[in-house]
C-alpha cells in the first residue's frame, strides 16, 4: 500500500462534513467538560469555614452600642453585631424610608432619634412598616419614657447605588423622599441636618419588644463574616484541569493546520501534473523536458510534503 493511501489528506470541505462536525462537536464536549471539572475542584478547595456556637453566641450577646457605633462609622466586619443603649424616644421628630422590601414586600423603615445624652442622639431603626398604596402609612408612637434599645449595629448608607451595606438587598437605588416625614437613606451626614442632635456615623436596627410596639416588623440581622480555607491540592487540579483544555482545542488546531497543509501540497502536485500533460512536443508526444511523472511519484512527493510540514508543526 503507497503512503498516499495509508495517510488520506483533508480538504477545507472535508472540514464540514458530517463525520468532522462530529469531531467539532466532541472535541468541545471535551473542553468544556475540562472546564466544569476546573471550576468544580476550584470551588471544593476554596472552603468556607462554619461559624461556631461560640462565634454565633459572641455575635448574639450585646455589647454597647457607643463602643461600636463612633464618630469615624461602624467597622464593616461587626455590622450585624448585637448592641444595646439607652435612652428616650424623641417622638417629635421621626422619619420614614421609602422604598424597603421585606420578605418581598415594598415598605419603609422607621427611624427616630434615641436622646442619650444633653444633644446627643443615636439612630434608631425602629422596624419596617408595609406600604399602604400611594399614601404615607400611620406612624406608631415609640414607647414614652426612658427605654434600654436591644437590636444590631449598622453603617450609614449611601445616597448613592444600591442599599445593601447591611446585608439587606435592595434591587433598586434608594427612592427619594416623597413625603414632609421621609428621607432617602439612612444616613447620620442627612440626620444631622433635621435633628438638633450631634449623632455618630452609624445607627442601631432595633429588635426589642418595645421599639416594635405599633405593629413594626424587626430588620433580620446579617450574620457575622465567614472564614475560609484554600486547600493547594484541589486548586492545583483545577489548573490541571484548565490546562488540559488549552491543550486540548491547541492539539486541534494544530491537526487541522497539518492536514490542511499537506493537502495544499498535494493539490500543487497534482496541479503540475496537469500543466506537464498539456505540453506536448512536435510529434505530438510529451517533450522530453517535460516528461510526465507517474502517479506512483506524485503520491511519494505529497508524502513526503506531509512529512516535511509534519516535521515543521512539531
């Protein structure tokens, strides 16, 4: 059996056949199968380590609101730690927030100045009230007298972007103020502008019975922050595995270029035959320069072209 059988050559419409769209097809099968398998041990070595009672009854156990909640803003790592202060309701002088979901539903937080002092004041969120249709909902009264506030510590929010410092999403901006008893965010730079109180960077999400009387419902605190674990050799076959499909579409493409390659040569083989056979000398036989290869030459020389470009890929 010659080379040129035992090694058939590929042509650019061979490429779309129905046996090669096969191998299209199953080479990327292969890829992104590599790919899935990367990105799953990507994920089973980056761990998250669970929180342990001690962390959780730490995080549940209030600690003063004044040693969290300062002039400089709350740090974003004890956001969601329980806090507790003590002081008296300014009844006068509480603020709706539009635009507050809660399990789904649209609502407003309640806010009011909780006095701690001779013009010192902190932010109270009282709870979140349902949306009564376009109308500003009935605010309840807080608790009269002088009340120990027990909820979790939160950072001043945005004016700007999505609400959801916290912990809490909130899938649009925040609205803005609509009503004589509304404001648009949370924010102490705001409060200090409508209350006559000095106020610290920061407010307190209530959770006690008494800030919620009025039918208000408690702001779910966000959990502490998670640890996490690497382990290098899950990570190491997710790299593994990514390279395997960098080879692997490399490896194909390299094929096709070879196959193609040899084809071109044997086309231009062929091609010469022709232009050989189409000259002929006065007696109407080839002329002797021009002597026409067999068919055995012709397929040793594209055989030996597909060796050379074999040789030159690699």
């Amino acid at each position: 059996m010659s080379d040129s059988a035992a090694a058939p050559h590929l042509t650019r419409d061979d490429l779309r056949s129905p046996r090669w769209i096969a191998a299209h097809v199953g080479i990327a099968a292969l890829v992104v199968a590599f790919l899935l398998l990367g990105r799953w041990q990507w994920h089973v070595g980056h761990r998250i380590a669970p929180l342990t009672a001690h962390q959780l009854a730490a995080w549940r156990s209030p600690v003063p609101a004044s040693s969290l909640i300062t002039a400089d803003g709350v740090d974003g790592t004890k956001i969601g730690q329980a806090v507790t202060a003590t002081g008296t309701y300014d009844a006068t002088r509480q603020l709706l927030v539009p635009g507050r979901t809660l399990g789904g539903h649209a609502g407003y937080y309640l806010i009011t100045p909780l006095v701690t002092a001779p013009g010192q004041a902190i932010a109270v969120n009282r709870g979140w009230l349902p949306a009564d249709g376009a109308a500003e909902p009935a605010i309840p009264a807080p608790p009269p007298g002088r009340v120990a506030v027990t909820g979790w510590v939160a950072g001043s929010e945005s004016a700007t972007g999505s609400v959801n410092q916290n912990g809490i999403v909130q899938t649009l901006a925040p609205r803005p103020a609509a009503g004589p008893h509304e404001v648009g965010v949370i924010s102490a730079a705001q409060l200090v502008n409508l209350w006559p109180y000095h106020l610290p960077n920061g407010y307190l999400s209530a959770t006690d019975a008494a800030s919620l009387s009025g039918a208000l419902t408690p702001v779910p605190a966000p959990l502490p922050p998670h640890g996490t674990t690497w382990d290098l050799l899950n990570v190491g076959y997710a790299f593994q595995w990514c390279v395997f499909a960098v080879v692997t579409v490399g490896w194909y493409l390299l094929h096709w270029r070879r196959e193609l390659r040899a084809s071109a040569a044997l086309a231009e083989a062929r091609a010469d035959h022709r232009d050989g056979a189409s000259v002929r000398g006065d007696d109407g036989q080839p002329g002797r320069d021009m002597e026409m290869p067999e068919p055995a030459a012709l397929d040793s020389r594209a055989a030996a072209a597909q060796r050379e470009t074999g040789e030159s890929a690699g």
